[in-house]
C-alpha cells in the first residue's frame, strides 16, 4: 500500500510539472557590432565601428514556469574594415553567417509576473558563406591636414566557428500567450574566422605594417515577440 501511494504521488508530481511546462516561438531583430584584435606598432589603427542587423526566429521550451531551453537560426553580415584614430575607415559586406544557438536560461519575475529578468549564457555554432578576399586600397584625409594611404588584403582561416555566448533579456507580457522581449547579448569566439594584414604610410611618413582579425565575437541589442503554443 505504501508503495501504491509513493507511486501514485510521484506520477501527480510528474504530471503536475509537464503541466506547468510550456513552449513559445518567436522572431528578432537586432543591432549588432563586431569585435576585432588589433596588432599595430604605430598606433594608429582603432577599433572600427562595424555594424549589422541580426534577424531570425527561435524556439523556448520553460520547465516549472523557472528555467528555460532555447535554440533557433539566424542570420548576420560579417563585414570588413579598418579605422585610424577612431575615425570610420571603410566597410563593406563580405560574408553571411549562419548562426544556431544552443542556450540556457532561468526566469526572475518582476511586477508579479508581468515582468521577467531572464538571465542567459550558451554556445552558437556559426557557418559562412566563402569570402571573395582581395586586395583593397584607399586613402584617408583629416580636414587637408594629413591623408593616409593604405592596402589590406583579407585571409579566412575557417568558415565553421562557435561562439561563447552571455546575456540578458526582459520579458514584458503583453497578452496572455504574447510577449515582447528586449535582450542584450555578448558573444565571443575562440578561433579566427577572418584576417586582415595592412599597410598604411601616414603622410610623408613611413611605411608601417599591422594587422586585424576577428573570431566572429560581437554584441547585440534586440527586441522580438514570442508567442505561447501546444505543441507539447
């Protein structure tokens, strides 16, 4: 008999927790901006301020209402350019990537509810597109004072790339089964997937050689909906 009860009561708790289990699908949109690794004697060379959109759809399985499961595919540029003394340099869009994320989170309400503090961390893995490298060439001019000339050319170590990822979102319920949800992500990468070898001569100056590299690693800033289905 006492067994009967254990088990009866251990399959209500199993039943109970699948009950309070749900499933949400969604899509987002958002900036992001691209982290690079300087190597330049000179000094001139400055982080660039390369910029993208990041657009794509997902799906989040929540256990007790508490901790969550969530994956999806998306979508970025990965660009290139460089920058002197934190002045814009050139840019341009060199490849697509393809991003799966792989994360966890847990549930914080906030407001009874109506608000929620999802905290955030995982592994993206990411696949490009094959870049069209090439030599690039340019020049760079301060009100008439001084112009600098410089050529890069552009390698790419790897196409397939995985991605550390933490983060941050709050979840505003909107209607019962809709919720906008606002996030900012870090994302960091452990390889090179891109690698620039520069050479530059500032005015009369003489010439100087640098690099720059990228491992895929960028932030983000987002706003998306997620909507509540049965589907489980």
């Amino acid at each position: 008999m006492t067994r009967f009860i254990t088990c009866c009561f251990c399959l209500l708790t199993v039943m109970a927790s699948w009950a309070q289990n749900t499933t949400h699908i969604g899509a987002e949109v958002a900036y992001s901006n691209d982290f690079f690794k300087i190597s330049d004697p000179a000094g001139r060379l400055t982080q660039p301020d390369i910029n993208s959109a990041l657009w794509g759809v997902n799906i989040r399985r929540t256990f007790n209402k508490k901790v969550f499961l969530e994956t999806g595919i998306y979508a970025r540029a990965y660009k290139v350019g460089l920058a002197f003394d934190h002045e814009f340099g050139s840019s341009g869009t060199d490849r697509t990537g393809y991003l799966v994320p792989l994360r966890a989170g847990i549930r914080l309400p906030i407001l009874k509810g109506a608000v929620t503090l999802c905290p955030v961390a995982g592994v993206t893995f990411g696949v490009t597109d094959e870049g069209y490298g090439g030599k690039v060439e340019g020049t760079r001019q301060w009100d008439g004072v001084e112009t600098i000339r410089y050529s890069y050319t552009v390698q790419y170590p790897s196409q397939v790339f995985a991605l550390f990822q933490a983060g941050a979102g709050i979840d505003i319920r909107l209607w019962p089964k809709t919720l906008l949800c606002l996030s900012t992500n870090f994302y960091g990468g452990i390889s090179k997937i891109m690698m620039q070898r520069i050479e530059y001569v500032a005015g009369a100056g003489m010439p100087n050689k640098a690099t720059q590299h990228t491992n895929g690693g960028f932030y983000t800033v987002g706003v998306g909906f997620k909507y509540e289905v049965n589907w489980f």
